[in-house]
C-alpha cells in the first residue's frame, strides 16, 4: 500500500519513471494487485511505453473484471493506434459496467464517425451530452452529423457554435464551425471564422484549402 501510494504521490508530480518503479515493485509481490496494474499502465502510458502499457491494463482486467476503467483505457489505447473496432469492444464494455460514463460514449460516437455509422455515432454523442451537456467533443461531434442533412444544418450551427464557444481555441471545432457556416451559405461568418482558426494553427491546411473555396 505504501509503495503504491509512493507511486501515485510520483506520477502526480510528473515524475513517472519513479512512479513506474514503485508500481513495478507491488506488482513484482503482487501480480494481481489491481490498483498498481492499473495504476502501472497509466504511468507506462504516460512515457509513451504503448506496449507494456496495453499488457499492464489486461492484468488489470484479468484482476478485477468489472471495474470499467481499465476497459477506457484500453479504448483510448486502440482509439490513438486506429484499431477502432477493438476500441469499440473496449467501449462498449465500459459503457455495460458503466453506463454514466459520458467520455466514454463520446469516444464511442468518435470511433463510430471515424468508421461512418453515423446511426451509432449519433446515439454515442447523444447519450454522452444526456450526461454532460458541456461535452465540447460531442457537440462538435454531433454538429457534423445534423450537417449532413440540409434539414438540420441550423441545429448543427448551433452546436458547433458551442462547442467553440466551450473550447475557442480547438481547431478542430473551429474548422467544423467554419465548414458549416460554408455549407449554409454564409459566407462572410465563414471566412472570418476561417481566419480565426487560422490564427490558432498557420499552417493547417484543411482551414486554407476551405478559405480558399470560400474566397
């Protein structure tokens, strides 16, 4: 228990390569310890140690399979390395073990874009912002899918324009807003919001390739 906690006090400071050795050290006594497993993946992650990481989360699994949270980072594992339909596994047993979790049926309906079931996507990002309605993500997330059905394009200003309003310097959101304005027509919204998102990343080249069309 000290050690763990040593390890936890380390990785709070930034100080992972400490934090992994005092996790190491529980998990050496106690290979099924779920707390340092856990614990141990999340600071493997954070020096980029992808692998050992992935392996530290399915001990954690195999220790306690209910508890959700090393599910979500498995997800988040999968979702970064683009092996979405493993993220999806991953996420939908999260979200069985713990359906409040809003970030996890935000990456559900992300996963579920990237893959073009916009059905799935929509019922992800909808369930997320049921949750947390301030869901950045899940608005700019579900802005794009209302977007591509004209019927619906102001509702998807509308979300989009919150999610920027939520996060103003996400240029990702900022190039949706900007799409959308485009796709309605107006036209001088649209370059300006352009610009703006210009401003937060020069040489993005989705933003000036839209400036472009738009001028």
């Amino acid at each position: 228990n000290v050690a763990n906690s040593l390890g936890v006090c380390y990785a709070q400071m930034g100080k992972f390569e400490e934090a992994v050795t005092q996790f190491s050290r529980v998990t050496g006594q106690e290979a099924n310890d779920y707390m340092a497993q856990f614990n141990l993946g999340c600071a493997l992650l954070s020096l980029g140690r992808e692998d050992e990481a992935e392996q530290s989360f399915y001990r954690a699994v195999e220790s306690e399979p209910n508890e959700a949270a090393p599910y979500f980072q498995l997800a988040k594992l999968c979702k970064r390395q683009n092996r979405l339909e493993e993220a999806l596994s991953h996420l939908r047993r999260t979200v069985d073990l713990r359906p409040s979790w809003a970030k996890a049926w935000r990456m559900f309906g992300e996963c579920m874009l990237e893959l073009g079931d916009d059905v799935e996507a929509m019922n992800g990002f909808k369930n997320a912002l049921k949750i947390n309605g301030e869901d950045a993500a899940a608005l700019s997330g579900l802005a794009i899918l209302y977007g591509r059905v004209e019927s619906n394009l102001e509702i998807a200003l509308s979300l989009a324009r919150r999610s920027v309003e939520l996060e103003p310097n996400n240029v990702l959101f900022g190039q949706r807003l900007a799409e959308l304005l485009w796709q309605s027509r107006e036209l001088d919204k649209a370059l300006a919001q352009c610009q703006r998102v210009t401003a937060l990343a020069p040489d993005d080249e989705v933003i000036s390739q839209l400036q472009e069309k738009i001028v």
